[in-house]
C-alpha cells in the first residue's frame, strides 16, 4: 500500500492533472466576460467590476483551505486517514459558515459595494443582477474549493478535474441557451449568465459531496462539520490566515502598480495585460510544481522524512526553472506572431516583445518563490513568507515601479525590472529561509497526537 502510495506522489505524476486543473480554472474567470462580448459590450463592462468583487470575497475561503491542505498532507504523511477526513468535514462546514456570511453580504450590499467600485449609474442595472444574484450563492464556491483541496492533498486528481471540467461545461451551456436563445428559450442576458453561473455551481456541489463519500478512505463526519471544534479551526485559520493574507497583498499591490502602468498610457496598459495573458502558461507550471511539492512535502514531513523532504525541494526547485526556461525561449522566439493574434499595433508589439524578454528572468524569479513557499507552507512555516512578501512587495515592488517607469521614464520595460528585482529578492530570502531548515522544528498539535481527538 505504501509503495503504492509513493509511485502516486511523484511531481510529474502530480503536476499534469493540476496544471489541467488550474488552466480550467483560468478559463472559468474569463468565460462569462468572453460569451457577454458578443451580446454587450455595457454588460462585459459591468460584470467584469461585479466579478472582481467576486473574487476579493471570495478569497476568505482561501484561510480555510490553506490551512486544511497543509493539516491533511502531514496527517496523511503520519498515517492518520481517520483524522484527515475528520479535518475535511470540519473544514467543510467551517468554510460553509463563511460561505454563508459572504453570500449575504454580497446579497444585501451589492449596491454600495458596486457604488465604491465607482461603477457608472448605466452600468449599474446589469452590475447589481449579476453581484446580487451570483453573490448570494457564494457559499457554493466555498464548499467546492474546500472539496477541491481534500481531493487534491489525497491524491485523487481525476476526479478533481472531474469536478473543474463539469462545473465549466454547465456555465458554458447556460450562457449559450440565456444569451443566444436556441429552441425558443428567452435570451437574459446578464441575468441568464449569472443563473448559469449559479447552476454550475449548485450542480459542482452536489458532485463535490459525492465525490467526497466515494473517494475518501473515511466517511466524512456531519456531527463533526457542525460542530466545529476549536482546537482544529484554530489550527486550521492559524496556518490558513497568514498564508491566504500573502495572496490579498499580492494582489493589492498589483492594483497599486496597474495605476502606474494606465499613467503611461493605453498602449503601456494594453501590452501589459496581452503579456501576462501569453506568459500566463509558465506562470502555471510554477503554481502546479508548487502546488505538487506542498503535497510531496506535506507528507514527508507528516512521516518524519526531513531530510528527504530537504531534498525533494530543491530537485522540484530546478525542474522548475528547467521547464519554464524552455517554455520561456518558446515565448520569446514565437513572441511577434502570438502579440500579433491580439494586436497590429506595432509600438504594443514591439514593448510585448521586451517583457517576453525580460520575462525570462521575472518567471525564474517567481518560480522560486511558488515553489519553495509551498514547501515551506506544507512544512507549517508560514508567517516568514508573508512578512517577507509584505517587505518587498510594499517596500520594494511599488517604489522601485514607480521609480523606475515613472520617474527614470524607461516605461513599462522599467516596470518589469522592478517585478523582477522583488521576485528575485523573495526568492532569495525564501531559499535561505529553507536552507536554515527551522521548518524542521515546528510541530502541530493534531498530527503529533498530542491534541485531543
């Protein structure tokens, strides 16, 4: 059984079906945008501000499942199957708890949400559908991510992407019956996208709890899910808080430095989002190596095996920069044909050409820092990252962005060395951090056993 289990943890084993699964989930942000193209361009305009109020919300769920990935790996490292299902259940229902708070605030505040959005009074008709009616089912988001990490962390990634790939076919058949009206039915619009949005999920529900009871090893505990015990939810939001925090900051700092990129102008702005579209693919190979090196760690180090867990870190590390190098010089020597699928503008083309350039060093950077915080995550060391990233992304990212496209005037190339200083810095403090091997010494209480069960 244990051989068994290892030939299953092997990164390239791993990395296929989340790499699969995180594409889905890209394309899953951008399929109501992309169908609502071609029946509005006002309704594209304001389910994009609805959406983005979506995720920000919707990122509270990340503490949760964080926290209960890092928990189940190690449990299922040391061999406890019956305490892992018994964390997914308390998981789940902590998650919908919070699934459930969410989806009425979004429901009751939609308005003032979309107000401080700075949404155009004629944009916020289709603005307030969409937020209220999708925002009110939130909680089904909650339940499907947090059922998407107990699969992963136990390895069954088939039918994790059994589970991304059926709630994306529903959404896309829903818009296409609400927005284009085959065999007679009434086109919605902007209502019929977000009922489409909501069915696929309800139906991605019932398919996460069924999947749950099938795979698991042990029946998920419905006592357990409302019962909510406050060892284990505090252990869970103490690892899971810190590590979702990372990613808010991350993303406000982007906001921060998109607001840079719009004072250069609007082929500066159109040249950053077709690059980061493009590259987009070798910034997910980083996040499934991460995400796959969590796992492989989590468990090592549940079982006691550090200094294979040391190891495994740094081998996954240079697979890493090995693969996204070579998908990387792909980019760089396909880089004017792909911009030209987006664009004739040659000054957007040229500028495209240079941060696929630079890009090289921004991904290799940004590797490092994917896949050695998940190892350090997994080993429950999770606050150093987030203190580091708050350093240099607030401390270095934003000025050196500023200073270096604004000021010096090298423009949106400017830009991007700053990113890649930050990546860089981060990365480097990430790998002395694991060198030091103090995740070694951090231990928790419900997978040593000493918590009461």
């Amino acid at each position: 059984m244990e051989k068994q289990q290892d030939k299953r943890f092997t990164l390239f084993r791993l990395m296929g079906p989340i790499f699969l699964e995180q594409l889905l989930q890209t394309i899953i942000l951008n399929i109501d945008t992309l169908m609502l193209s071609n029946y509005s361009d006002r309704s594209v305009a304001a389910v994009g501000v609805a959406a983005q109020v979506l995720t920000v919300a919707q990122l509270m769920f990340g503490f949760v499942t964080v926290g209960l990935s890092v928990l189940i790996s190690q449990l299922l490292g040391a061999g406890k199957e019956r305490e892992a299902a018994r964390m997914a259940s308390i998981a789940l229902g902590l998650n919908l708890v919070l699934g459930l708070v969410v989806s009425l605030a979004l429901f009751i505040f939609a308005k003032p949400l979309l107000g401080l959005m700075k949404l155009p009074p004629e944009l916020m008709g289709d603005g307030y559908t969409f937020l209220s009616t999708v925002g009110m089912l939130s909680f089904t988001v909650a339940i499907i991510s947090t059922a998407d990490a107990v699969l992963r962390m136990h390895g069954f990634l088939k039918p994790m992407l059994l589970l991304s790939f059926s709630v994306i076919m529903i959404n896309i058949a829903g818009n296409f019956l609400f927005l284009y009206g085959p065999f007679g039915i009434p086109i919605l619009g902007v209502e019929g996208v977000a009922l489409a949005t909501n069915a696929s999920r309800v139906f991605g529900v019932g398919l996460a709890l069924f999947l749950l009871f099938k795979y698991l090893p042990y029946p998920l505990s419905w006592k357990d899910m409302f019962r909510l015990p406050v060892n284990e939810v505090k252990e869970m939001t103490r690892i899971g808080i810190p590590s979702a925090g990372e990613n808010i900051s991350y993303n406000a700092s982007q906001v921060f430095i998109t607001y840079f990129v719009t004072m250069l102008g609007t082929s500066a702005l159109t040249t950053k989002i077709y690059t980061q579209n493009i590259t987009t693919f070798v910034f997910l190979v980083s996040v499934s190596i991460g995400q796959a090196t969590s796992m492989m760690i989590g468990r090592l180090i549940g079982a006691g095996q550090h200094d294979t867990a040391y190891r495994v870190c740094y081998r996954n590390l240079r697979i890493g920069w090995a693969i996204n190098f070579g998908i990387g010089c792909l980019l760089v020597m396909c880089s004017r044909p792909l911009l030209g699928l987006f664009t004739n503008d040659p000054e957007v083309i040229r500028l495209g050409q240079t941060l696929m350039l630079l890009s090289l060093l921004l991904e290799a950077g940004r590797a490092c820092n994917v896949i050695v915080i998940g190892a350090l995550n997994a080993a429950g060391d999770v606050r150093f990252p987030v203190v580091m990233g708050l350093i240099s992304m607030w401390g270095l990212s934003i000025p050196l962005a500023y200073l270096f496209g604004i000021v010096y005037k090298l423009g949106i190339p400017g830009i991007w060395l700053a990113f890649i200083v930050d990546e860089f810095l981060r990365g480097a403090s990430m790998l002395l951090r694991w060198r030091s091997r103090k995740w070694q010494h951090i231990r928790f209480a419900l997978v040593s056993g000493s918590a009461k069960m």
